[in-house]
C-alpha cells in the first residue's frame, strides 16, 4: 500500500525534483457590473530554485493579479479561476482556503508593494514579525521576539532590538520595506514573490534592496518572482523574463534573450522608452503610443495591434487572430518564446534597422 506525504499544513508534501513554481494556462476573471474582466488570459510560466523571474509591462497588464492567484489571495466567490499552479509540486488551485492559508507565510512569501498599508499601523514591528513566525511554529512568544530580532538585523536595520519596538509610522521608507521583507523571511519560504519592491524608493535605497534580495536569494536558495515596469531592474536580478500586455504573454526567455534579442514590437517599446547608458544622451526617449486597453473590451486579434508600429505590416492578420506563443526558430538558444504575427526574419530585419539604430538595449 501506497502512503501518501502530507505536509503539515494538511496538503500534499512536495516531492517534486522540477520547477519550485509551474502555473499552467492560468486564467483569471472578475465579474463586475461592466462587463467579466479578463485579468489573466492564458499565462505559464516556471521558476526553479536559486533563480528569479522578472515579470514586466504596464499598469494593467495582470503581473499583480498573477502573483496574488499564485498566492491564493482573491476571493474564490467572486473570481473565477483556471488552469494550474503548482508550488513544489502541490497544485494551489486544487487546494482549499485553508490549505492555502497554511502554506502561505512559511512555502511561499509576498513582499507587497506598499508598506505601509500592508503592515498594520497600531502593531509594533517585531510584534508583527514574530506573529508571523508563531502561526506556522508552536513557539513562546519570547523565542518569535527573538526571531523577530534576527531577522532585522539580517535585513541591515540598526538596532534591530530598539527597532523591534517601533511602529509603521517610526521606521523610513526604506526601513519598511525592510521589515516586509524580514516578515516575508522569517519563515524561510521556499518561493519569495515582490510586487514593485522598489517603487517610491530613491535610487540608492533601491539598490540597496535588490542586493539584500539577492544575497537573501542565494542564503536560502529560493525561487523568486520580481514584478516591476522598471526593466533597469529586471536587468540587473532577473535570470529570466516574462512580458506581459493585457493579461497575456507577448515574450519569454531568459534576461539575455529578451533584453539583448527582443523579439516583441511591445518588447521593443519599453526598451525604447528606457534611458540607457550607450544611447546619445540628447535624444527624446520614444513611449508607446496610445494606452493599455481595457480588459473588458480586450481588442480582437493581436492585443497590442492597436499601438503597434508594425501591425498589418503584411496585410494581417493582427486585428483578427491571437498570435501563438512560439519558440524561435533562428535561435540557436531554446526557450525563447514570443507572440507576434510578424514572421521572425522580418521581426529581425525590422529590429536590427529601426529600434537598434536609436540604442534601445539595456
């Protein structure tokens, strides 16, 4: 007789050997008075231990509603929901709120984007951090202050002690987004999603944080998924990337591939409108024209064919049907992915003469 694992948590142990997080033709929608909003449409994707998926596009693009669904955190009344995510081998979906709620904190960890809305403004920090530890581990209170301690001084606050006794309100912006990480840490979770862990944060705290993310990475050999629109970010932590435009995949590879060969025109767009450091400093940057579309009314065909510059460049058919997500076929790197009508000579022709003259490249 076959005995199954269980984890603690009352669902499946992981005994995968593969990816640490595989979502499969995730698909998200909400219902409102408008109209079903189409928030995630079709996305995969898989991030292995000791690496981090940058995930990249505009507000709107469904990068927060997919790391929220891989963290269980919409309410399953009013979100409909399919497809596959699976967090060491355990499928998410599959599971109950309960289940869920278990993992969450100790497998898989969210650093959210603000705060200071996300920490509770009338409980001490260290209160705050040793809660989170004492709900996965049965531990005095004084062993989670502890705890709490060591992770503030891991994550470089000074006088972590001192610190542990203050409130949201006493600590910098960057404090903050330290202590968040110390929470999302404190259980060394095996999967660490940041939302814009960087946003409102001056140049040099940024850096700041992306290098105790990545030192934190690399202590404890966790899959990380980064969600930012800064793609200096991505290029600087991420060892592969997925873009994303209306709640679909436009392209997805590794930094280099998409960073250095782009292969989308969206793609191309947001490195265009990027300052670099090898273009000519007195040249305008070039935005997208145009806005991201409405999910509820997501344009037929190609979504992004309406801002595109080479759109119908071959009579079609952009504004008809949804291109497939394709691997490459010049390339002689594999798992290099992009969703575009355009055929891949020409996509190449078109780059090489029209983007890479105005030094797009990151």
């Amino acid at each position: 007789m076959v005995h199954r694992m269980t984890s603690p948590s009352g669902a499946p142990a992981s005994t995968a050997t593969g990816p640490y997080l595989q979502v499969n033709d995730l698909k998200v929608r909400f219902t409102t008075e408008d109209g079903v909003v189409k928030a995630v449409d079709g996305v995969s994707f898989a991030v292995e231990r000791g690496r981090t998926l940058g995930i990249v596009g505009e507000s709107g693009s469904g990068k927060s509603v997919t790391s929220l669904t891989v963290m269980g955190l919409h309410n399953r009344k009013r979100t409909q929901i399919t497809g596959q995510i699976l967090v060491g081998g355990r499928n998410i979906t599959a599971m109950t709120d309960d289940q869920i709620r278990r993992l969450r904190g100790r497998d898989m960890a969210m650093i959210f984007q603000d705060p200071l809305s996300a920490l509770h403004p009338f409980y001490k920090i260290g209160g705050q951090i040793s809660e989170a530890y004492r709900i996965h581990h049965k531990v005095p209170k004084s062993i989670a202050k502890t705890r709490a301690i060591e992770m503030l001084d891991r994550v470089g606050i000074p006088q972590p002690q001192k610190r542990a006794e203050q409130y949201p309100h006493e600590f910098s912006g960057g404090m903050r987004q330290r202590a968040m990480i110390a929470m999302a840490l404190v259980n060394n979770p095996d999967l660490l999603i940041a939302d814009e862990p960087t946003t409102a944060l001056d140049v040099t705290v940024q850096a700041q944080i992306l290098d105790l993310l990545e030192d934190l990475q690399r202590e404890f050999n966790s899959a990380v998924v980064l969600i930012t629109h800064d793609l200096g970010v991505i290029s600087q932590v991420a060892d592969d990337v997925l873009v994303m435009y209306a709640g679909r995949v436009a392209e997805y590879g590794s930094a280099e591939q998409v960073l250095r060969a782009p292969q989308h025109p969206y793609t191309w767009g947001l490195l265009a409108s990027v300052p670099s450091l090898h273009g000519n400093a007195d040249e305008d940057l070039l935005p997208i024209k145009g806005n991201p579309p409405s999910l509820i009314n997501v344009p037929s065909g190609c979504a992004f064919h309406p801002r595109c510059r080479y759109a119908m460049l071959n009579g079609g058919p952009c504004d008809i049907e949804v291109p497939e997500l394709l691997r490459l076929s010049l390339s002689d790197e594999p798992g290099h992915v992009v969703a575009c009508h355009l055929p891949e000579r020409q996509r190449k022709t078109v780059y090489e003469q029209e983007i890479a003259s105005v030094g797009v490249a990151i």
